[in-house]
C-alpha cells in the first residue's frame, strides 16, 4: 500500500467524477458538446443581445426583441418597467447607468475563446472541425459587431484571458476599424465554413452558412452605413459585402417568403405561429416548452409596449403605392378606421382594425369594441397611444398562467436579407430594376402591392434627409416590414438620422368627434397636443421625457458605463460623455 500511495502516476490521475481540459478535447461529439454551451450562454439577451428572443420568466418584461422598439420612435412605452426604453429614446440616459444590453458579456467571448485555443485537439478532419470553428467565429464577430455598434471602439480580445493578463485587462480600447476588421474575418470564415444544414430539420438546432451569409449581410450593412454617413474609411467595400452576401443567400438558399397567395394573412401569419419548424422564410428561431423554457412575452407586450406610434402608422404607403402625402386615395385619420382604407395591407396586419377583433380574439373576449384608450374602464386590452399591435399576438399564449407561454422569437428571416441587399445595392449608386424585383418587390408581391421603381416621387416628408427618392422608400420599406423585430432604433442611428428622436410621440387624432366615438364617456385622462392644427394624443406630455433631445456630438454611440471605467480607466469615454472623476 505505501509503495502504491507513493506512485506519481497514480496521484496524477484525472478525477472519474470531472472532466478536465487535458481529457474532452477529443471526438466531433466534444466539439458539438462546447458549442452546445455558446448557445446557452447567447440565450441571456441581456449579457449577449445577439441572438434576440424573450427572456424567460419575470424578465420577459423588458428583455427581449419585440421591446427593442421602445428605443425608437415605433412604440411608446409608458410603464415603469420600460423606463430604460423612454429614457433613452428621449435622449436622457446617462454614463452612471450600465444600459441593458450594454457593455456587458465578455464572459462569452471567453468561453469561445477557449473553445478557439482547443478545437485543433480534437482528432477530426480539418472540414469537421471548421464548422464549429466556424460557429464559434460566427458568435464572436456578432457579438463584436453589436459592442462596436453601441459603442465604437471597444478591446478585441481572441485568446483565453486569466487574471494574470493585466496587459489586456487593462488595456486601451482597439479602434473601430481594427475590431471590425476582425469582425469581417470572422464572419467570412463562419459563411465558408459552417454546413448548409445540420441535419436539425430546421427545429431549430444550430445556426447553418446562410443564417451566417444573413448576420454577415447585417452587420456589413451597419457598418457600411455608419461609415458612409458618419465618415470612416472603406464605407463601399463593407457595403458590397454586405450585398454580396445577402444575394448568395437570395439566389443559392433554400429560403423564401412565406406565402399562401392571401395577401390580406400571410404577412401576420408567420408571426403569430407557435411552431415554426420547416418554415421557408425562417432560418433562425427560438423554441419555448412548457415545463422546458417559457416565457410570459405576451402579457407584457400588450400591456408594456404603449401601442404603435402616429409616425410608424403614418409610413404605410396607400396602395397605389404613394404615401400618404402624396395619394389621393388617402382617406385621412379622421374616423379612426378611415386609416385602414387604402393603405397597405401590411397595416391591417399590424394594427388592430376594430373589425378583426374578434378574429384575433383581442383582449381575450369578443363583442368587444377597439381601440381603447389607457384610463377606460370598459373591459378590454388598453393602449396608450390608440394603434393597438397585432402582429404578433397570439390569444393562447397571451393570457396563459404565469411563465408558461410558448411565444416562439424569429431571430433570423429571409425578408430581412431582401432588405439588405435592396440597401446595400443603392447605397452604392449601382443598383437596378432587377436588384429591386429579387428584393423589395417580392415582399411587395406577398402583400398586392405595387412594385417600387428606380426613380419613385419623393415623399416630402423625408426631402430633408439628404438621400434620393429611392433610398426613402426602401427605408421606408424597412421600417414597415421589420416592425417589432429589434431594427429601427439602430437603423436611425446607422443613417444619422437621429433628429427623428426629436420628434414627440404621438398617438391616435383626438379631436372632439373621434373622442365621441372612442371614449363619449370621457373616461381617458390624456395629454393632447396640435400637430397642423389638429389635436393628437401626446404620449409623454407632462413626463419627464416630454421633450425628447439628441445629441449630435454623443447620442449616437452609448456611454462606457462607470462600473466599467471603475475598473479600467484606460478604456476612456465616448465624446460628449463624461469620465471618471
């Protein structure tokens, strides 16, 4: 016994009950396994706000991809728990507040960077172990992508960190153009490398090449824009990736839109589906299981996001496919469903018409009579600002037992990469009606709508922004196809078009005959204010974020939060935020 206690070998053994480092980097099933981790770690959207879904439980509530809006000028959030929304969207936050989906997360990028300094271990073929390289790479530069975005320069870091790597720790923030420099690397190398299907049937399991063709088309895209409008170098190069990219996946996919022929559904059907496995438009989502992983999404939603706003209702175009401004088949807001007549029908879809009620079975009832104003006590779903939101409401899992619905979130779609294709290509002067055809006016079929031109009119609304006629109306199309889906507040940021924020949020017209018809007992205790001499519901009149602001010099980047520089000064503060003292 006492020579057998002493035996080196023996006492150097590996535990039976842990796997160490020395022993798991062996087999494809360890690097499917590691990989496996990354995707749990991506799923807190609050440390990793890529991959946007709901957050489970209680913190449905303010995390997840539908509230992103209350960034915006879509949504006029009014709740406390949305605070953080109103405050930002007004101009208003601060360097002492570690913003959601802020300067946070660096734990992922560690755990992939240990999967980068171990999956050469691993006794595979090169092709094998690529495609969870390649998955690994695909989550570092998205989530660089999405830092850089918030903040600007930010530390690059691809080798494990340790607590004796004071050099980096607390190190200078890399510039901008060396991060995304890595970023296009990154992303490059997951587009070439990953599989074009797992085998997962679409259930969703792993992220495949064309969901990373479509992240690579997004994230080339905000950069591209960024660069050219914010100035910065190479704006063309990361523009034409990003359409290079979209078309490959446009052309060479097995992705399209969703479509029954029933332009008057389709549009709202796919987001109000519960199962979307094998459907052809979706190539990410996220699954939510009773007594697995659930989410109370729903419930929130109707009663935190505000309603829609005036400015986001008054985009849809009519369908003669001039806006409204400029048809004369507009029939103005004047009766509350004389917005709907005319107009495309991804409107009906989007916002309750008090006529659908009762199909979506609005407010968990029927007979009941739409819209509704916050204050009323008639039963019925309230809003703050009269444009109730149906697009994706789902009456099941609306009003389940707390934590126990099963709202799926699209992470990724195929409508998206049509949109960044159509953008990139006129974004750098070279696009042309068949660019148009394969993008924006496929989105347009699915609906009935008219097709858009290479020189449409120009909305003057939106002549003082500073780019064609044509550019107009594919953000314009942006804005109404992606609704509630986690763009706007970063495309306006993008497009340097902050000054939009400046603009109050507005609710329903409010004059003395639509009050008579909405509210004739005069229950709804509102602010109103004029806009061309008529009274609308003023969202936020009275509150501390009545009069929203941007600033030029600071508002588009956020603050590095003063926890961070707490712990390493030397990562400095954007302009126009202050240090610490």
């Amino acid at each position: 016994m006492f020579a057998f206690s002493c035996n080196d070998e023996f006492l150097e053994r590996q535990p039976l009950d842990q796997i160490s480092n020395e022993s798991f980097w062996n087999t494809e099933n360890d690097l499917r396994v590691y990989n496996n981790s990354l995707y749990n770690l991506a799923r807190n959207d609050y440390n990793v706000p890529i991959m946007m879904g709901h957050d489970d439980g209680f913190d449905s509530h303010r995390y997840g991809i539908w509230h992103m809006s209350g960034y915006s000028d879509d949504t006029a959030p009014r709740h406390s728990r949305h605070t953080e929304y109103q405050r930002v969207r007004a101009g208003k936050h601060s360097y002492d507040q570690n913003l959601w989906y802020g300067y946070d997360g660096w734990n992922f990028v560690r755990a992939i960077n240990v999967g980068m300094d171990n999956y050469d271990k691993a006794s595979v073929s090169d092709e094998v172990r690529n495609k969870y390289v390649g998955e690994a790479r695909l989550f570092r530069g998205w989530f660089y992508a999405d830092k850089v975005s918030k903040f600007g320069d930010v530390q690059w870091v691809d080798t494990e960190l340790n607590i004796d790597d004071e050099d980096v720790l607390y190190g200078t923030r890399d510039d901008r153009e060396t991060v995304m420099d890595n970023v296009l690397a990154d992303l490059t190398f997951a587009a070439e490398n990953m599989p074009d299907d797992w085998g997962d049937g679409n259930a969703p399991g792993r992220m495949n090449r064309w969901a990373a063709l479509l992240v690579k088309s997004r994230v080339c895209l905000f950069e591209g824009t960024w660069r050219k409008y914010h100035g910065g170098s190479n704006a063309d190069m990361w523009l034409q990736e990003a359409a290079d990219a979209a078309l490959e996946l446009i052309q060479d996919g097995p992705y399209s839109l969703y479509s029954t022929g029933n332009p008057d559904m389709d549009y709202n059907a796919i987001h109000r589906m519960t199962d979307l496995s094998g459907n052809p438009e979706v190539l990410y989502w996220r699954r939510y299981e009773l007594g697995i992983y659930t989410n109370h999404v729903q419930s929130y939603h109707r009663g935190y996001n505000g309603g829609a706003t005036k400015s986001f209702v008054e985009d849809y175009l009519c369908t003669d496919g001039l806006p409204i401004s400029l048809s004369p088949d507009y029939m103005g807001d004047a009766s509350f469903t004389d917005l709907f007549i005319n107009r495309d029908p991804r409107l009906r879809q989007t916002i309750l018409h008090p006529d659908d009620a009762d199909f979506y079975m609005y407010g968990n009832n029927t007979g009941l009579v739409y819209p509704k104003i916050q204050g009323m006590t008639n039963p019925g779903q309230s809003t703050y600002t009269g444009y109730h939101i149906i697009k994706v409401f789902d009456v099941n899992t609306a009003y389940a037992t707390y934590n126990t619905s099963s709202t799926p979130a699209i992470t990724l779609r195929f409508g998206e990469a049509l949109l960044n294709y159509a953008e990139a290509m006129a974004e750098l002067g070279t696009i042309t009606q068949n660019d148009l055809d394969i993008s924006i006016n496929l989105l347009r079929d699915r609906v009935g709508m008219p097709h858009l031109d290479l020189n449409p009119p120009m909305d003057p609304r939106y002549a003082g922004d500073g780019v064609s006629s044509l550019i107009v109306e594919i953000r314009r199309e942006r804005r109404i196809e992606l609704f509630m889906e986690g763009f706007r507040y970063d495309d306006l940021r993008r497009w340097k078009q902050g000054q939009k924020l400046t603009v109050p949020d507005y609710g329903i017209r409010w004059d003395a005959g639509m009050q008579a018809a909405i509210d004739p007992a005069g229950e709804a205790t509102v602010q109103t204010s004029l806009v061309g001499g008529i009274e609308y519901l003023d969202i936020y009149k009275g509150t501390d974020f009545a009069t929203p602001e941007f600033d030029e010099s600071k508002h588009y980047l956020w603050p590095i939060p003063v926890s961070a520089l707490s712990q390493n000064p030397n990562l400095g503060q954007n302009p126009g935020w202050p240090g610490v003292e």
